[in-house]
C-alpha cells in the first residue's frame, strides 16, 4: 500500500477549497491532517458541508484555527492555502520556515515584481523577498521547476485559460506584436462564496455582464507570464464577464500571425507542446470546447480557427474556472511535487 | 379613440414570432387580423401558446395557411414576416404585389449585393430586384428612409449590438483602420425554436461555448453597414457564443482609436447621436451594461472604456435578442412606418 | 384624459417591490408621487434600478425617508407597503390617520386573530385594533369589501396559489374533513434580496428542497381563510420548496371528495367562481398549470384531476409570486379600491 | 492486481447511460469490452461524448451494433441494458440464454405481474416468464436476492426516492392505512435525451409544472414494493414536478401514522435500515435534503417531520435521478452481483 503524505487545507470555506477537499478527501496518496477556518473552528467538515457527510473522514475531521505550529504538530507536510488574496502571504512564511511546503492557491505569489503587485493590488507586497523563490506553477509549462519548489503559486482561473493556448504560439514566435484581444466568460463561483446581492441567485440567472473593464487584476499574471514566452513585452486587452452557470470558463483570444506564418504552424506548435499532456486536449481547427465536457474535470480544452478576411487567429479555451482553473491543478502541482502519478486522485470525469 | 392598422403576423411559431405577437396584442394602434403557420393551421393563438390565454383575441384568433390573397382579404394593410431565412422572400413579392407593406424580420432583404448573399448563404438569391428597395431599418440610423419604405428588413440580433455602438463612431472618423475583434453572447431563444438535441435543456445550461467560428453569416451585413458608415471597408473578426439564458445579447467590440482621437471624442459623438433616442441608454464610462435590464423592452444599453495599456477602446452593449435585437425593433419600425409615437406599444420594462 | 390617482411606494427596495415600481411607473392612472427608502434615500430610482433608465419619470423621482407627514404633503392618497413584515404596522397606523389609504403587501394585517399572529410570529402584534378593520385582499373572492376599504392586506404569495383552487370547493361543502396535503414549489425571489450566503447564485442553481418544515408562517392565513370558506376548521399540511427559477409559484394539492362527490361538481363550482374573473384562467381535466405561461402577469392558471385509485382529488396551481402573488395582486386591489377598470395597468404578458 | 468483470453497455446514448458510461470507465473492477448503439455504431465514445476524450478506453472503443453473440464473443460477462422501455425485453433474453447476467435500467423487469405491466405499459409483455424471474434490486433492500440472481431489474427513479424512506415504516407497521399523497420534482435529465420542443432550454428554464397526473407509470412499481413492505395494499396518490435543474429528485411524502404511533419509532426504523448503508443520509428531524448536495453521486439523503396540527408524517428524501436513481445504483447492483466492495467506483462526490 502506498504511503500517504499528509496535508493541510487552509481557509476552506470558499468554492475552491470545496473542491479541493472534494478533491484530497478521495485522493490516492493525500492525508487530510487538518482544515482551518476561523468562521468554522470546532465543526466537523460534514457539518458545514453537508455533501461530504459519511465520505472519508469529514464526519469526523474538525476545523481548526489556522495556526502553523499546531499544522507542524499534526504533521503537515504540504499545506495549501486556499485564503483570500492578502491573507495567504501572513500563513506561508511561518509554514515555510517550519519546513512545510506551501501551494498557494490566491494571488500572492503570483507575481515576480512587487512593483507591479503594488500597481495592481494597490498596496504594499508584505513579503517581497518569497516572490523571486514562489514558482508560478503552470504544469505543463514548468514541471521542472515545480518539482523543486517549496513555495507553489498556483495561477488564475482567467490567466490558465488564456495563456496556456498563447505560450507555445509566442515561444515560437508565431504572433505578431498586434495587441491581443481577449474575451472571457465565467460562472459565479469565480466571484467567491460572500454574502454579496450582486451575487444572489435573482441577480445572476439572467444576466450577461462584462465587469472591472478595463483593468481587471489578472492581466499583470498574465502579461508576466506572456511576456516570459514571448521574451518581450505583450500588450493585451481583456474582458471578463459573468454568466449564470455555476463554473466554468471560456475564454476567445484574438491575436495577429506574424508575416509568412500559416495555420500549420499554429497547428504544430500546439501539438508540441500538448500532444502528451494529459490534461490538455486539442480539438482542432474550426471547433469550438465546451466548457460542459470539462467540468468538474482538470482537462483545458482548446480550439482554433483562422479568420482569413479579417486577417485574425482565434484561439479558443475552456476549463472548470475551480478545476484547471484553481483547485485541480492545485492537486496536479501536487503530485509534481511530491513525484506521484500526474493524474492522481484526478480521475473523476 | 385612435384608429388600428391592420396587421398580419406570417410564421409566428418562434420565440421572435411569440415575441412580436406578445406586442402586438397589446398594440394601441394595431389590431391583429391574421396569424399564419402550416403547421398550426386550425388552431387558436391560445391553444398554440397558452401564455395567451384571456388576452385579447387570442381565444379566438386562429392560425391560417399563408397565402398573400386570403391577407389581402382580411384588410391586412401591413404584414410582419417572421418566417426561416429563403422563405421571407417568397411571400414578400406577392404581398407587395397587393400592396400591403412588408416588415422582415429574416435575413432575406439585408443585404444590398446578391453576391454578398450568395456567399454567405450559399444560393442565388431569388428576388434580387427587391434588395436596392429595401431598406436594412436601424431606427436610430435611418429613420427617414424607413418612414417612406414599403419593404423593411429588420435587422439580425449580433447586427443590432454591434453596429449601434460602431456607427457613430465610424461617421466621425474616431477608429484607426485596424480590424475590430467582436465577441458577443447570446441566449438561446437566438437558436430558435427547433426539435434539437443540442438545444436541450441539458445540453444549454451548463454549457458556454463559442460557434459557428469563423465566419458567422451576420458578418455579412455587420461588415456592409459598417463600411457605409465609415466610407470604407471595415475589417473585423466576430466570435459568437451560446449562453444558458432564455434571451439577451451581451457584445464586447475591441477597437483602435485613430491617431489624436480621446475618449472624450467617442463619447461626444455617443452623446450626438443618441441623447435623445427613446431606447438607446448609453451608460457611461467604464459602465458594464447587463443584459438583465434590457429584458423583454426595446433598450439597447451601451458602455465604453479606454485601455491605455494595449490601446484600445472597448465597447459594450446589452440588448434583448428577441427584443431589441428582432421583434420589439419591428415594432419601433412599425410605429416608423405608421407616423405613431415611436414609443407606441413599447411601454413595458 | 383620465385624472390619476397620487401613490406612494414604502420600502421598494426587495423583489416585490421593484415589481410594484415597474407596474406603477406605466399603469394608466396613477401618479407616482413618493418613493421611500431609508438606505437609498438620495438616490434616483434609476440609479438603484437600472432597469428604469430613461422610464416614465424613475431618472427624476428620488428615494426619501420614510415619514407620513411628508408623503401626505406630496399629495399621496393611497401607499403601497412594501416593507418587511413588522414594520408596515409602523407606518399603517400614521398614514392612516392622515386619511391615506393603505395598500400592504406585508403580513402584518392578514391575520384576523392577535393570538394566532403571536403564535406564528412570535410577539405581540403591535396594533391589534387594526386586525379587525383590515380585509383579506383576495380580490376574486372578497371584491366588494375590498372597493369599501381603506386597510388592504394583500394575501401571501404561497396563500394566493393555495386558497384560489380551494375557496370555491370549500364553500360549495365538495371536500371531505381529511387533511389537505400541499406541496409548493417556489421561485428564489420569494426568499428576498437579501445578502444571504444560502440565497446565492451558486447554493440555488442546482438546489431542490423543502423548507420550513413543519410549520411555514404562511400556514397561519391559509388555515383562516380555508375556515372561514368551508364554515369549520380544515386542517391541511404544507411544504414549500425552493427551486431555482427566478419567479414562480407551482402548487399541488392533496384533497379528498367529500361522500358521492364528483369531479364534474368539482368543475362547475370552479367555473361558477371564476369563469368571469378577467385572472384566473381554468386550464381543464388533467391539465397541468406552468408557470412559465404566467411569469410577468397578473394570471392564476388551474387545472385539477381525479385520482381514482387513491380517491384523490388533486389540485394544481401556478402563479408568478412576485405577480399575482405580490405586486400585481396589489394592483389589482388599488384598481378595485380606486374604481379603475380592474385591468388597468396589467395588460402585460 | 484485482482481475477486471468484462462488461458490456447497450443503448447508452441517453443520460443515464452517459452516466453509466463515466462510472464504468473509472470503475477498478470492470473492463468495458463493448458499447452498443444503432445510431452510433462505428464511433468512438469520445467522438459522440467530447467529455470522455483522453479518458480510459474512450478514444479507442468503438459503439458497435447491439447484437448478443457478438458481445459473448467479446468476452462479456456482465450487461447493462441502457435502452428504452420496451427494447431492453428484446435483448435480455438472448444474452441471458448466452450466459451474460443482465442488469436493467428500463422498467421492463421491474413488475412481477404482467397485467400490471399491460395495464400501465398498455401492450402485453413479451417475456413474462422472465418476470417472475427478475429482482426488483433496492440494494438496500434485497442484497440477498440481487447477489444470486442474473436479472437485475434497476428501479426507476421516482421510485426509489419514494421507496426507500417509505418501506422500513411499512415493514414495521407504523404508517395508517390512509392514502398516501407523494410530490416529486426531478430535473430534466429524467424526460430523456430526445429531441423535443417541450425540452428545449428555452421552454425549461423559467419553468415549473406538474405532469403525467394522476397516473404515472411509475406508480405501478411503487404500488407492488410498498404492498410487499406492508403485507397489504397500499394507496397513493402520486404527482411528479419537471423542474429546471439537470439532475436530481426532490420527494415529499405526507403519509399518517397508525394510532400510537410516535415519531421516535419512525426515526428508529429509518436508523435500523439505514445507519449501516453507505449510501443512504439520515439527515434527522426536521431536517431538508438538499439535491445539491446528492448531485453526481450514490447518496440518498432522507429527513422527516410530524406536523402535529394535521397529524401528518411528512417525509422527504434527495437523490441523483440517474444517480441512485439509475446508473449508480445499477453499479451499485453490478458491485453486489460481483462480490465487489459494495462501494467500488462509486468514491467521488
């Protein structure tokens, strides 16, 4: 029988740590030591999700109050932070000091620059010296390193949709310097689990909306990320908008071929890079992925099309905005890091 | 007490034909005298559509087999054709013929080439002699010329939120020459009323994806009245997607301001054209409009914003595909046509 | 022209009352002359409701405090109460004894017994001198009472839905003394608009369940008016469910044929009741209601069946609860108290 | 390594059998050696299910025409019969004359009696020496039985979500003889996968009604279980609700105690059936399922109330419709027929 690593689930109570307990409380090799909540201490996670109860040990294992010596004394090994961003940052130094490693699923790390952090987040990074050591963790872009890492920053929900069809077209140096355009759509569980009107269900059911047009907080991950690949700066333009379903991201890219590139070559660079990866699936030309065949699933599945009068390659994704987009790719970071199968505890389909 | 124009609805079994009969039966200035449909010939508007019920004559209106004499006939000094795309045009002839005037809510008379239309709709157009006598009736655009017209083609529903915002701003010479890149949502009233597994229920609601990429046939008209507007060709790239909601229509338009021009310009040239347009409500700056505040009116909402990052202005606009975006805008054409307060019958919000 | 009637609206700011607003801002013969807020006093009801913008006078009309002396100095004759149940009472009794008629859609005056409002409510009611006066606004059934009143309690959405089917049986003495079993199911608007983590989009899309088991509130009217048709005590078990739509009340009911009973008896009482009543539409044997065919009116659709095997009479019901349930039932009321065509105002399907 | 049943699906074009289809190819025991579909034959799985591409055998298996000795030669072991009511009878035979034990999601082998099907299905069945044959596999229930035996006959939706709070208080004589009056809701997924207007996304979405009353071909089958739980006829009146979720059935039973009955003997029988079963929740008192929480697994979840003022028991339970209500409980079937775990392939939630 294998032997488990034990883990740490810190501030559970959002849709993503939902999935993510889903997800380590059926998890081959995962121990589910402790859960923090300050709002939840003392339940049982079945108490507080009741469509755990009588699954694993959710009737039995208690939220507890986040603390980094108690998580060491419970014998964490990895912890994930599922926190809201600005609060991940107070956990992950203590944890990492106590040699637990850290994958964080907010915003925290995800940046290289605390200057761009400080333009986009409008404060202050507390913790700069971490950002050049945390990994901006797309796996199929930098297992390598991820392998290696203690400090994991798990990427966006809107930034995994939209970079990984971009990154191997930019490596090659396929697009031209044009701004990219990019439209997304995603379900509310993006927006998180607060007691918010413009969230209730009479709000949402039958409204199509952009929102934090023209600059919504993501676009410095990205623009990092897509730079990286490119090795110069990309200027983009990205419109984010809510829709009622529960999750689920689709993401439309409009981009500009350089001179003399053809489709084919689109076409295979896209297959270099994913034809193996287990979690990216290629569709192909002209078809459009629906987020409906990944949810609940960590699959991206991308599209593409040449649109030859407006001279314009558009690059389709889709994703579960808490799978791929969030928790599942937590848990795939997770078995980079520890060495276990890829697809571990990530069957479910 | 005001006098009543007779009219006839051909083809009013989709939910753009329920639409335009919901309005007409409640029309001050309209009596309804015949309601057409093989299919349903026989049966009361009530049996056929039980929202119906106890309102108006649908008790005891009864559908008939099309045919221009019978219409003739009935007094029908004005019919609406709410019939599939090819089979509008069949029934228009004749029906002028007789003299009645025509409002086409298909695609049949939008286009002023015949070669246009042959190639996005893959035949020889069958009247091609009616095309330079109709007129593609944005109300807001070309009020005078739909006032005089015997032959209204009203137009698409991705047309009317694309082209609205654009218009202005392409008359004033504002936009640089680049091509636009259009990603619009639509609920799924748009694919119609047809026995299709795709269409189901669960097959829509967890479902967001793109289609018909890359050439949608609405390009065709959205790029002929966009190049009269700005006196040129106009390229653009469109990428429609299907969204599980009954109706709506939420476009997001990625332009180039040409060279000198400031926001403050595009706004002035908004406020121009459309301050004192009783259903165009533009927003504001940054304002995201929202699909849920135009539902089941004639309002088209309409936002804007400046990225200064990638250059680029971004417009938004909301309507309701089967409002708006098809019968509600006949009926403002309707009102046109008839000299009535342009507002006549379009109260509800 | 007609001379309009001056209304004031208290406490528009929830789902019924944004209803009421939309129905007042077209209706033919009312003045809406005051609306009051405490936490959007200032702002413009367009401002807080988007959906108005550029609507009969909502870019002009301002939210104000609540206070009668000033509504009464804007001229109000009639104030609909839109607040939370226990509050109308306070503002009642003031506006009442400035000679303005009250319209309220709360609970506070359904209840003919202080006693029966204690155990429900669990306190005191504040003005029991009130209960007496107030009539039970169902206007199908108590029309002439409520022409003569200047205290209207609007009926409960679930009660409307429940007491429509039954009142006729009831009186005609076709029932049996067994229990009544109802099931209702409920649209998400019923429950408020209200900052409430279980009312999010997100917790409801997917979401079927009963609620308030054993003993709804609403238990304590429908027990009243069931008595006061059948002339004895009917004792009946009620579960509420809610689904996710955004309005819409569907009810079943469980009944029993009182001794050599039959269902044509069934049917001619409910004709007799209703055939006249320009709302309640009577579907037919073995006809199911849907309230998609009501969303947006003032309608009532019924069917019924028999049950042979079980000796079950089943009665089946569907109402928009924030129409007939709610907000245009009130108008309704004012139609009925103002001497108005009693469909002014509620021409809309 | 655990050796692998070879099973074989046919018909699995439906919900259900997409469902069925995503538990076998995760499921550790069963190797899926055929898929069977006339419309289909010649696909692979993930060409006609985008879903399942990278997943398992997806991409490989190829749907094959339904014909039983092909499947005995492809070594099947084990059928699941995912085909419509009517069409499983045609195959059950000549696969169990082959030596495949048949495990059926249809209703064909669900009634002992054939006048009882013939009354309900309204033809003679045509195998009704298999009847008596067949189990009516409540795995709860009647492991025993559905460990020996070859024909499994899987219970239909509505029915197990009525039965199983049901038949403990039946077997221990604790309800009266009164009629019993049961409310369903189920999600959409339960009107098949058919193309059909009426399960269109846009008639379904704002949607909530009532059908097939007063008689519902799943009232035979409920009729013959709960009378072998009571030892007598048991009446019931049945109503099912189409609601606008994908998945999931709500149930509301009202049932009346026998005298002396308390509720501490209900909440005993519920715990003596079920405190042991993995898959059935026994939420407590006054305590509502939730759908939500049931969604995509093997649960059941059941809570109770005594309305004390009607003297009624009211009863409510939540389950998956094509979860416990079809292809789980058919793999949970499939797991007791093996001698499997009973909780093999059934992990995720």
């Amino acid at each position: 029988m294998s032997q488990k690593v034990k883990v740490a689930v810190l501030g559970a109570s959002g849709y993503s740590g939902i999935e993510l307990l889903r997800l380590l409380l059926r998890h081959p090799h995962a121990e589910l030591v402790a859960v923090t909540s300050r709002t939840l201490a003392g339940k049982t996670l079945s108490a507080e999700f009741p469509r755990f109860r009588k699954v694993g040990i959710a009737d039995r294992l208690t939220f507890s109050n986040p603390d980094a010596a108690a998580l060491k004394e419970a014998g964490a090994e990895i912890a994930f932070l599922a926190l809201p961003h600005g609060v991940s940052v107070e956990y992950a130094k203590p944890l990492l000091e106590l040699g637990i490693k850290v994958i964080d699923l907010s915003a925290d790390f995800r940046l290289r620059s605390a200057e761009v952090y400080k333009e986009f987040y409008a404060h202050e990074h507390p913790a700069p010296e971490l950002l050049s050591e945390a990994v901006y963790a797309l796996p199929e872009i930098r297992a390598d390193e991820i392998q290696k890492a203690r400090l994991i920053a798990c990427p966006g929900c809107y930034p995994t949709s939209i970079l990984l069809p971009l990154i191997p077209l930019l490596k090659a140096g396929l697009l031209s310097a044009d701004p990219l355009a990019v439209s997304s759509m995603s379900g509310a569980s993006g927006a998180g689990r607060n007691a918010n009107v413009s969230l209730l269900f009479c709000e949402v059911q039958n409204s199509l909306r952009s929102y934090s047009v023209p600059q919504h907080r993501h676009l410095s991950e990205i623009g990092q990320e897509l730079a990286i690949a490119a090795g110069r700066e990309v200027k983009l333009s990205f419109v984010p908008h809510l829709v009622p379903v529960y999750a689920g991201i689709c993401t439309t890219t409009f981009a500009s071929l350089a001179p003399g590139v053809t489709l084919e070559q689109v076409e295979a660079a896209l297959q270099q890079a994913y034809a193996d990866q287990p979690f990216v699936r290629l569709l192909g030309r002209n078809q459009s992925p629906d987020t409906k065949h990944v949810m609940g699933t960590n699959f991206i599945d991308i599209g593409w099309a040449l649109d030859q009068r407006a001279g314009r390659l558009i690059l389709m994704s889709a994703e579960d905005n808490i799978g791929k987009g969030a928790s599942s790719q937590a848990i795939q970071n997770f078995n980079l890091v520890c060495g276990f199968d890829p697809a571990a505890g990530l069957q479910s389909v």
